[in-house]
C-alpha cells in the first residue's frame, strides 16, 4: 500500500506527464484570500493560497484556503470550470497545495461568502500533509523544530512575528526620532566587551587567529564612537552567549545598546522608560500585562530599588559586612541553587537574583555595587556603589544602563581586576581591553547607555523566549 507521500508523488508525476508545470514561478495575485468575506456579492476575485480542507459532493467541491491575511472558502463546481478541469482538480489537488484562482463571491445558504471559481492553476505541489490541526503537531521541540508547519497550525506564531517586527520597529522609530544615529559595529572581536558572559570562540582563517563571537551590541565601540565624536547612536543586532538555557537565557538572540553623550543615568532611566511605553503601545496597544504570576502596568509609577536596602530586606545580609563564606550559606539556607564561586561580587549577584524574583515591577534597581559593575561610574554620593539602573519586572532584569565610566586609568584598574577572575577560571569576568583603554585615555565625554533585548519581548508576549524567535537553534535529530 503506498503512503502519502508515494501518493502524492504520483499524483505530481501526472501533472507533469498532462504537459503543467506544478511549480510555476508567478502568478498574478490582485486580492487577499479574507477579502472574499469582505466583498459584496458578484464582485471579482483574484487570489492565491494555500489549501487547508476539500470537501467533495458530486460535481461541487468546497475548499478552505489560507493565506497571510486569513483564510476563506472558495467553490469549483464542474459546470463552472468544465467537467476535465474539475476531474483534474479533485483527483489531483491535495490539502497543503498552493492554487491561484480567480471568480466570483456569493453567499451559500448558510450565509458563508465564498468564491466561486471560474479559473484556477496549481502553484504548488505539497509532497508531504499538513499537520492535523489537534493531533499532528503537539509536541514542543517538533513545532520549533518545524517551526513553518508551527506556523500553518497555530496562527498565533505568524501573529508573533508580525507584533515582533513593530517591536524593533517602534524602537528604531523612537531612536531615530530623538536624534540617535543607527550604527554597525563589529560581531567578531579580538576581545570581548560589555558585558559579564562567557564568549563563543571561533577561528579566523584570513587571519589565521581565533576570535570572539560579541557578547554585547557593540558596547565598547560605540563608546570609541563618542571617543570620535559622535553624541547619539545606537545598534541593533545578534549577540552570542556560550552560557546555559531557560525560558528566559538563549545563546543567540537580538539586543539594542544606544549611548547618549552629555547625559547621565538619571536622564537614560528618564528616557528608556519613554521608550519602553511607546513600545508597548506601539506593539501590543497597551500598558497592562499578565506576566508570569504578575499583574504589571507600565502606566504606574515606576519605582526605585536600592541594592543593598533590598538584599538587607529579603536576606537579612548587609553586603558590606558580609564574606563569601556567610553568602554561601545564606544561599543553601534560602535553598537557591547557584553557581560555585569564590569572588565576592559574584556572591553578591548571587544573593540579588533571588531579591528579585520577588519584585513586580515596573521600577528599576539602583545602586549595585562596583564590584558587579565593571563598565559604571561610581557614584559620588555613594562611594562602592555605581550610577547604574536595570529594570525590574515580575522578578526578572530586561534592561541594564547606567554612567559610563569615562576615567581611563580607574577603567584600566578595573579591567585588570576582572582579568584576575578569568586567570583563576571564571569565564563570564570581563576581558582587559587594552585597546579600549588607549581610546579612553583620549578622552570621552560624560555618557550614558543602555542595553535591551528580545527578553522584553517575550516577557510582555508571557512566552518563553525560544518560542519568541521564528527558528530557534535546534538539536539535530539523531
């Protein structure tokens, strides 16, 4: 007995063999297939799409078909078309097939517009079925995996990207439209910079070294930029970080930093929550959302956490009296799985990823300390703490800015502290950017940045963030 495929092969094989080519290269679409349920009565169709269901009684044949705009109910009937054309479409059409046709919209006696065909041509040809739409396509990893049939079966994913693409629209809207230049950077580097993450390595051949895959957008040559003399600019592009996965942690995904000359942390916490409002409303027409176990809205105020207030709060600890020792056990007292460490910065950070599961939002964290902030200016009101923000809702960090340290030998000095981490193992501290410090030490002007990515997308879809990229990296099947 021949499955499915060997059916549909042969069916294709007698399309071939009557002289029509299955797989033409144009047609001439003039109409969305949901303006059949749009039009009136008697008016002129030309469409195409993708066929979901046929259904035949005699010498009629009801069939749905879909495309980007929706879907709708076309009728061949053989006195219409000729009874060798209706022959042919019956015996060789199949669900998952693209046609083209053109006709005429009326209305069946169960009130259902639909058109009725005068003329159609195949476009297609599917070799394998659509997934049936409960039982077919359930499992998680085979809808990512096959992510375009994910697609055809759940709408909702072609909804996602459409709302994701007025995401990074509306952003680069904002941008653009407060005076920020839009810039490329480099995504392979000598040296990493920007941010604590472990890099992926790879190898040159031209140049025959190895390199980094970025870890950041560009956080330490944009910077160079207002080194150079630019005032506002901002990127958007891949980052990769070789750490682990979650729901809310992917190895590559997109992000945007913008660096803002002349202006501190307190005006880019001013300005990244206008960015963050117009977003929503541009992208998902409100500032109310049900995240995770939270009720959030962004149209409240936001409010201010102080670091250490709120460590001393959840934990008990004070974190400038405490060691690593007393931090370990406070986290297998408090049953936090972590990381093993030996810094006590990381120790810190630590302690702070539980705090703030327990913050909805919207409001931002203040004041970490320098330990944890490498790339932040000190605080002069706050000695040991950094101008530096992050915002906070339902439990998790999606943005992080802050002053950026423009003083070339305390970056120096810090770098080479963070050196001495990677020297003892630790993968994340950051590397010692020599060249970075040499554009420094020609001075850079007072500048803020930010840093934000698609997490704040799939917080505000409450989705996990592989199901929020269109094809996320996969497993091969073994």
């Amino acid at each position: 007995m021949l499955d499915e495929q060997q059916i549909r092969r042969e069916k294709l094989k007698k399309i071939k063999e009557s002289g029509i080519n299955p797989y033409p290269s144009k047609f001439n679409k003039e109409d969305p297939v949901i303006g059949i349920k749009e039009a009136e009565d008697d008016t002129k169709l030309k469409t195409a799409g993708r066929i979901l269901i046929t259904r035949v009684m005699g010498k009629l044949c009801f069939a749905h078909i879909e495309d980007f705009s929706g879907k709708a109910q076309i009728a061949i009937k053989a006195d219409e078309v000729g009874k060798e054309q209706f022959k042919f479409f019956t015996n060789h059409f199949d669900p998952g097939d693209f046609i083209g046709v053109a006709g005429e919209v009326f209305t069946t006696h169960k009130g259902e517009k639909t058109l009725l065909v005068k003329k159609f041509e195949l476009l297609s040809k599917a070799l394998l079925p659509l997934p049936e739409k409960w039982h077919g396509l359930k499992d998680e990893e085979e809808r990512l995996r096959k992510r375009y049939l994910d697609m055809i079966a759940n709408p909702e994913v072609k909804e996602m990207i459409v709302k994701k693409a007025k995401y990074y629209q509306s952003m680069r809207e904002f941008l653009t439209g407060k005076g920020f230049v839009e810039v490329e950077t480099p995504a392979l580097e000598n040296t990493t910079g920007g941010a604590d993450a472990r890099p992926f390595v790879t190898h040159h051949n031209a140049l025959d070294m190895d390199v980094y895959l970025r870890i950041s957008v560009g956080e330490l040559w944009q910077k160079r930029l207002m080194v150079g003399g630019m005032e506002k600019t901002f990127e958007m592009g891949r980052i990769f970080r070789n750490e682990g996965m979650d729901a809310e942690h992917l190895q590559d995904y997109t992000s945007m930093e913008y660096y803002w000359a002349y202006a501190n942390w307190r005006d880019g916490m001013r300005l990244t929550e206008e960015l963050i409002k117009y977003i929503a409303k541009e992208t998902f027409g409100t500032l109310k959302f049900k995240i995770k176990d939270f009720e959030v809205d962004l149209g409240k105020k936001w409010e201010e956490y102080d670091y250490r207030e709120e460590i001393l709060k959840h934990t008990k600890v004070d974190i400038e009296k405490t060691e690593v020792k007393e931090i370990k056990k406070k986290l297998q007292e408090l049953k936090v799985e972590y990381d093993e460490f030996n810094d006590l910065g990381r120790g810190i950070d630590q302690l702070w990823k539980y705090c703030r599961r327990q913050i909805a939002g919207p409001g931002y964290l203040i004041y970490p300390p320098k330990a944890v902030s490498p790339l932040a200016k000190e605080s002069p009101e706050r000695p040991g703490y950094v101008e530096r923000y992050q915002l906070i809702l339902a439990g998790s960090e999606l943005c992080n800015g802050y002053s950026e340290l423009n003083d070339p030998i305390d970056q120096e000095e810090r770098f080479k502290a963070q050196q001495k981490l990677r020297d003892k193992g630790d993968e994340e501290a950051q590397m010692n950017d020599e060249d970075f410090v040499e554009a420094l030490k020609h001075g850079m002007p007072p500048t803020t940045g930010l840093g934000i990515s698609e997490r704040l997308f799939a917080f505000l879809m409450d989705r996990p963030m592989r199901e929020c990229q269109i094809f996320p990296l996969m497993k091969p099947k073994k």
